[in-house]
C-alpha cells in the first residue's frame, strides 16, 4: 500500500486526481446555480433556498447508506456510485423540464457528493494505511476543496450555466474513468442482524465535529456581505480562508499522526475562535483577511484529528460506517448552523452570527475532551453495531 520510504503509491494519487475532478465539476455549477433558479427558470428568492438547501438534506440522509455501502460492498464501488450521480446531476441540471431540472439536479447532487466523500475518505485511508489517517484525510480534503476552489475559475470561462452543467458531467465521467484503473485491496464483510443507526460511542465525535463547523455557513453566507461594511474585504477574505485550508490540509495534514491529536484539535480551535472574534470586531481589511486566514488554518485541524482518532479504534470494515455517520453531524450542524446564523444576524446583526460561531466551538472542546480520554478508549464502532442496510 506505502512504499518503504514511506510515500504515498500511485493508486493513493489516483484517487486523489478523481476526488478533485469530482468536486471540480460540482465547484463549476454551484455558483451560477442561483443565477440560473432566479433569471433562467424564473424562481423566487425562496424557490432559490429550496433548490441551494435541497442538497444538505439528501445528503445528510445518504451518509447513513453510503457508509454501509462502502462496508460491505467496498470502497470503490461507493466512490464509482458517487461520481455516477453526479455525472447524472449535470445531466439533469441540462433537461428542459424548468425547475424540476434544478431539484432533480441538486438531488443527485446531495447522494453522489455523500457517496463521491464516504468512498475517498475510507479508500484512502485503506491505500495510505491506518497509522497515516490523519494525512490522508489531509490529502482527501486537499482534492475537495482545491476542486470546489478552481470550479467557479472554470465556470467563469465557460461563462453560462448549460456548460457549467455539461462539465460537471465530463469532469465526473474522467474521474469515473480515472478510478477504475485503480485497485481496491479491501474485502467486504458480510455482517447479519439488526443494529442501531448509530452506536452511541460515536455521538461525542460527532458533536465535536458538528460543533466546529457550525462557523462555516456564517463564512459562507455573510462574511463577504459583513466586511462590505467594514472596508470591503470580503472577497479577499474568503479566498484567503479557503487557500489557507488547501495548502494547510496539503502540506500540515500529517501532524495529528506524528503528535497527539488532543492537541492539533485544541490548537486548531484555539486559532478558530480567536479568527472570529477579529473578525466579529469589524476589524480593518488588512486584519479582516489575516483573521480569515487564521480561522481557515485552525479549522484545518479538528476533522483530521478526531476522525483519525476515531478510525484508528475501529475495525477496517467498519470505517466507511465511520466516515459516513461523522459526515452526517457536519451536514446536520451545516444546516442548523445556517437557520440559527440567519435569524441571529437578522435580529442582532452580523458581528453577533460570527460570536455565536466562536460560542460553538465551546460544545466543540467539551465533546473532544470525551473523545482524547475516556469514551476514546473503546472502539466506537464494533462489527457487532453497524447499520442495517439492504445494499
């Protein structure tokens, strides 16, 4: 799987390059998608809301079937499965049946990204080996967001939303391509019974998890429109958070492998809530974009850092269960994130959405601290507790 040397093989690299093809199809559509609901099909500002939210809500049901999928039918099959659902989203995104178009899009969308993430996460882990999770997540993570960083390029060239949409559906079918060639070592084991839907020794993971990324619908939906007001360093701002994230993930995702990972998860979100408290102060541009930046690098760390922990207490042919259930907090913390940030900047104003963001990463620390000692010392998720499925 590694080379003696320890480095990363070609199969690891592979999939890696479909990851981001994956995601670089989804990054080409999704900021011209609003355009498109609203001018295109005539949608409501709300219709709009409807189309965008469509994808959490599939996509946090899909976590709990892409997980047993990837169990028990393998990884490259759950990967396959996802980038096949989104190569039929740019399909559908392109039908001239309105708006249906648009749902059934943004539908497809939500199962294929659940299956396209699940099925890379615990590929890679296989390929790179256990002891270097923490890495390959790194890696994995490097393809998303390079991927979902360089589509709205890609879409700007292609400049209307029918070609955004045939791309997503070329760059999809090449990472299709692209994963059939690589190997799958890994052996599905059948597993019998009714179980629950989720082990409990895995609800603090997830707590912490969901509790750090309740900041990001408050980055993505009003930093830009809170800094107009302070400078106008919006833009720059985002992009720095987002490339810090890239190249932090690429270059530092190996760091909760070599040291304990109590302490990148504590130092990043350490560096997160001083990030958001800058910029809840309505700081001036050149601090606004060094305060984004800051809080993308600590946010490069607590995923890593609890899910490898997690995966490295649990049987192989659990880990896509694993992945999945820990990506269903991130989507449901994602979505209530966005409905409490909306109402809080909409009564008290936007500095008050970025405090109640550091606030959270409070519940963050106390669910951690379960997950470094005590419920960290039994695995979390057993052959004995996995999810009942049909696939």
């Amino acid at each position: 799987m590694v080379s003696s040397e320890g480095e990363f093989d070609v199969r690891f690299w592979l999939l890696i390059g479909a990851t981001f093809l994956g995601f670089l199809g989804i990054g080409t559509v999704l900021p011209a998608l609003a355009p498109h609901v609203k001018h295109d099909l005539s949608g409501s500002d709300q219709t709009v809301g409807w189309v965008i939210g469509t994808f959490s809500f599939v996509a946090l049901g899909s976590r709990f079937f892409s997980g047993p999928l990837a169990d028990r039918r393998g990884r490259k099959i759950t990967f396959l499965t996802g980038l096949l659902s989104c190569a039929l989203a740019g399909a559908a995104y392109m039908l001239p049946i309105g708006l249906a178009s648009a749902y059934a899009g943004r539908m497809l969308q939500g199962f294929g990204e659940a299956c396209l993430y699940t099925g890379a996460a615990a590929w890679a882990v296989e390929v790179g080996g256990v002891q270097r999770s923490s890495q390959a997540l790194g890696y994995v993570s490097s393809g998303i967001w390079g991927g979902i960083s360089a589509g709205p390029v890609v879409g700007g060239w292609l400049r209307t939303f029918p070609h955004a949409a045939a791309f997503q559906f070329g760059a999809a079918m090449a990472a299709f391509v692209l994963a059939l060639v690589v190997r799958e070592d890994f052996e599905p084991v059948r597993h019998s019974g009714r179980h629950r839907l989720m082990p409990s020794s895995l609800l603090m993971p997830g707590l912490a998890i969901g509790f750090v990324n309740v900041h990001y619908p408050v980055i993505a939906g009003f930093l830009i429109l809170y800094l107009a007001h302070h400078g106008g360093s919006g833009p720059a701002a985002f992009s720095t958070y987002a490339l810090v994230i890239l190249l932090s993930r690429f270059f530092l995702g190996s760091l909760p492998d070599r040291i304990h990972a109590a302490i990148t998860f504590y130092f990043g979100i350490a560096a997160m809530a001083i990030g958001l408290l800058i910029l809840a102060a309505g700081p001036r541009p050149a601090f606004a974009i060094g305060a984004a930046g800051l809080l993308g690098f600590g946010f490069s760390f607590p995923w890593s850092s609890i899910a490898s922990t997690v995966l490295r207490r649990t049987p192989p042919q659990n880990h896509g269960s694993v992945v999945g259930i820990l990506s269903a907090f991130y989507d449901l913390f994602v979505g209530l994130g966005s409905l409490l940030a909306g109402r809080i900047a909409d009564r008290h104003g936007y500095s008050a959405a970025f405090l109640m963001a550091a606030l959270a990463l409070t519940g963050a620390a106390i669910a951690a601290r379960f997950v470094f000692t005590g419920l960290g010392r039994e695995t979390p998720l057993s052959q004995e507790a996995i999810v009942e499925t049909s696939v």
